[in-house]
C-alpha cells in the first residue's frame, strides 16, 4: 500500500507493481499529461516534479524526475505537478513569470521548468545567477533559449510571493503526518532483518540509476525494499578524525559538507547530474551500482574512503578500494548492505585534493573520464600520494604503479613524466560513443600534468571555468 498527500487529498494506492515509476502513474493513472515524457533517464527534466515533506514545522520542497522516482519513494509526502499550481482559475505567479518574460515557444519543455523554479522560489533566497543556473541545470530547452527562462527566475526570486502552498502548510503537515510508514522499514535493524531475510530484494535509496533497467532496458523489479524513511541512513555526521555519510543521504545534502571540506569535492558534486538527480541520488546507490564511471567513486578512493557494511546484527568495516572486485561486482554479500560511508578528514595542511572531469558537457553529463588526486609534498618531495580514475577500467580504479612512480620523488616535470608512463600499466581503457581508449589514456596523462603545473605554478589558470 503507498499513501501520499495529491491535490490536497490523501491518495491510497493498494495495487501498484513495486517499480511504477511518478511518471507512468501520473500520465497512465492519474490522467495529469502536464507532465511530460522526454527522455525517460533523468537528462531532459520534462517530468520534473516537486516532493514536499516536513522538516521540523515547515515543509521543504525538492525537485525529483518523475521518470526514475518509483511510486514506493513518495510514500508519506506530498506529491506537486503542474497541474496543481493553478488556484481559483489564474495563473501561479511562476507560471505568470513564463508568460511575461516569453519564457516558452513549444511547451513541452515548459512544465519541467516551471516546477524548478517553483521549488527555487520555495527556498526563498535571493536571486543568484550560479545558484539559479544550477536549480535549472536539470532541465533542457530547445527552442526558447534560457536567457527568458532566466529573466523569468530573476522576477520571481526579486519578488517572492505567497501561494495556496504556504497558506496550506498546517494542514498539509497534519496530513502527512496522519500517513503510517508501517509497511517501509524505518530504523536500521528493521531494514537488516527484512534485507536478510529477502535478499533478492533490490534496495532503492534514489534510485536515479536503478530505474534505467525499468524504463530503459524495460526489465521488471518486483521486488523493492524502499529506503526512504530510514532516519539512520541520511544521518551525515563528523567527528575529529572522519566524515560518516549515510548510504541513503542525498547528494544534494552530502554537497555543503563535504564543499567546506574539501572545495574540489563540492565543485565535482555541482557538476554531478542535475538537481533533480542530486536531490534523490546517494552515495551509497553511486557506490554499490559499482559503475565504472561513477563520479563518487574514484574521489572517495583517492581520499581513502572507507566502508560501514551491515548484514543482519553483523557489522564490518571495509576500505573501499577492496569493494570493487570487477565490472558491477562488488564484495557485498547476500542480505548485507552499505550503512554508512566513511571519510578520513585532513589534518595535513599541505596535502591537496585535485578533483577533474571530462565530459562532452559541462554539466549534467556522464564522464569520460574522472580524476581524482590527493597530494602531499614536502621539501619539494611526494610525501603522500593517492590516484584514482574513473572511466579507465571495468570499476573505478586506483593507479598503483603510478603512485609507486610518485611516491618519494621530487614533485617535478621529470617524475610526472615518469608517472604519465605508468597509467599505461595500470589502465586499459576500452573505446565507447563517449571516447576511444587513446583519448582516455592521453587525458588521464594530461590530468596529471595539469595537477602539476597548477600545483608549482598557481598563477596559470588552467580550467574554463576560472576565466568564463
């Protein structure tokens, strides 16, 4: 049974397969075409829609893709769409803003946009080109042009206004609450005796790559285990020596963390998908899928992550460059699952992280190729020194010979040279419609080198996005 609060009203659904995703429910269901289908993959954002659930005596909204959110996910919150937004017969005034600003040609693309900048306005900050740009991020026009879209965002986020939305608040909050989660698992140890015993279960924390085999690869997962009410597993924590990331918080709240840890992490993660994506992703999904071109992956090997792994009352600690054992293979066992992900903080002012990805687009894009390198020199000598790739090999892989190359050395042209050559014993990359083996290894080359130069000469701006 899922319940979940839809135009004002608890809806109750008792006969919905597990994997039904928001967006077959709402067009094929429910009758509310506003939403749209584009790509079906989480990369266009036409199926945007807005979730909104308590947070203390408020609500907070967030945008998810209707495509890859299964039905189980939005038990217990409430469920905004397009169609929604209208009150007493006029126009919300985002969708005004659209109006008065040309902000649409065709309108396909329009019901997606309108939703994020909904859910924007709902965080009631003041308007911010960069923070704008990336609340949208997720969503693509192909005819309109963004410059109205953005004129459109500027007039809501200079003149906010309240909605039925903000005047409902009580009365929405009493009805979620009202909504049992009886029948999800909401501690830990009922998700470690349920997993255990069904362990052919799929657990779904985000979902967002998960989903691909539904609406992609039209396979069917009938039997789900919904992580989303479990409080243990969004817990995001830090202690002296270490950041403890629950498996199931979500990336978008895992990203001012670890920003203010480690800068090059955040600047990854605000390239990592969409918002939407980032909103219901997790690390935990990002890690166990084992994809080769993960982008979590080869920063938490390079910064020594380590992983909390539970199997019914049992417990053990596992770094993570030993989880990855080959192409989507991993060293969970039947019924066991990521609890928490475990990073080492850096106490050593002079060690540096260097984080890197190439991609066709600057956001919302697959890597070809990802790296990820933390440094330490001293006296002009590689104290410290871990690499990892994503994109070249089966999983995302450390570059052992390379480090071996580093480790000990003057941190000069020379020994980089050196360490360029050794990528060639530690990877074999494959070609794909994203890049062809010899592309990948000269970029993997050239990203060490950049490390360098940026490290010994930091007047040289080396990336785009300082100078544009």
């Amino acid at each position: 049974m899922i319940q979940f609060l839809m135009n004002g009203r608890i809806h109750t659904e008792t006969d919905l397969p597990a994997d039904t995703t928001v967006l077959q429910y709402l067009r094929r269901d429910a009758g509310r075409c506003g939403t749209k289908e584009g790509c079906a993959s989480g990369d266009c954002g036409a199926c945007t829609v807005v979730l909104a659930e308590p947070e203390g005596d408020t609500l907070k909204y967030r945008t998810v893709n209707a495509c890859l959110t299964f039905m189980p996910a939005i038990q217990g919150k409430q469920l905004i769409t397009v169609e929604d937004l209208r009150h007493r017969g006029e126009l919300h005034h985002v969708q005004q803003a659209m109006v008065d600003h040309h902000a649409s040609q065709c309108g396909f693309c329009t019901p997606g946009f309108v939703m994020s900048l909904f859910a924007l306005e709902k965080q009631k900050n003041a308007f911010d080109v960069t923070h704008t740009q990336h609340a949208l991020s997720g969503n693509l026009c192909r005819c309109t042009g963004y410059r109205p879209i953005m004129a459109a965002a500027q007039a809501i986020c200079e003149a906010p206004q309240p909605d039925q939305f903000d005047a409902d608040t009580q009365r929405t909050l009493e009805k979620l609450r009202s909504i049992s989660t009886s029948e999800q698992p909401v501690t830990v140890e009922q998700l470690a005796e349920r997993y255990l015993a069904e362990p052919d279960s799929r657990l779904v924390a985000g979902g967002t790559d998960l989903a691909l085999e539904v609406t992609q690869r039209y396979q069917r997962l009938p039997k789900l285990i919904s992580l989303s009410h479990i409080a243990g597993l969004k817990e995001i924590t830090l202690t002296g020596q270490a950041i403890h990331i629950g498996a199931a918080a979500p990336l978008s709240e895992c990203l001012p963390v670890l920003h203010r840890e480690f800068p090059e992490f955040g600047e990854l993660l605000e390239r990592f998908a969409s918002q939407q994506i980032r909103n219901q992703g997790t690390f935990g999904g990002n890690i166990a899928n084992a994809s080769p071109i993960g982008d979590g992956g080869p920063v938490l090997l390079a910064l020594g992550a380590s992983l909390l792994l539970r199997c019914g009352t049992q417990q053990r600690k596992l770094p993570l460059d030993q989880f990855f054992l080959g192409y989507r293979k991993t060293a969970l066992q039947p019924g066991e699952f990521i609890e928490q992900i475990r990073i080492p903080r850096v106490t050593a002012a002079a060690r540096q992280l260097r984080v890197y990805k190439v991609s066709k687009r600057l956001e919302d894009d697959i890597s070809a190729v990802c790296a990820a390198i933390q440094i330490e020199i001293q006296n002009g000598v590689v104290a410290h020194v871990r690499i990892a790739f994503g994109g070249m090999a089966e999983v995302a892989k450390r570059a052992a010979c390379c480090e071996a190359q580093l480790l000990g050395k003057p941190w000069q042209t020379a020994t980089v040279e050196l360490a360029c050559q050794a990528l060639e014993l530690d990877f074999t990359p494959i070609s794909d419609f994203r890049a062809s083996r010899e592309y990948r290894m000269q970029v993997a080359k050239n990203l060490l080198r950049r490390c360098h130069i940026e490290m010994t000469s930091p007047e040289t701006l080396m990336r785009v996005t300082h100078y544009v």
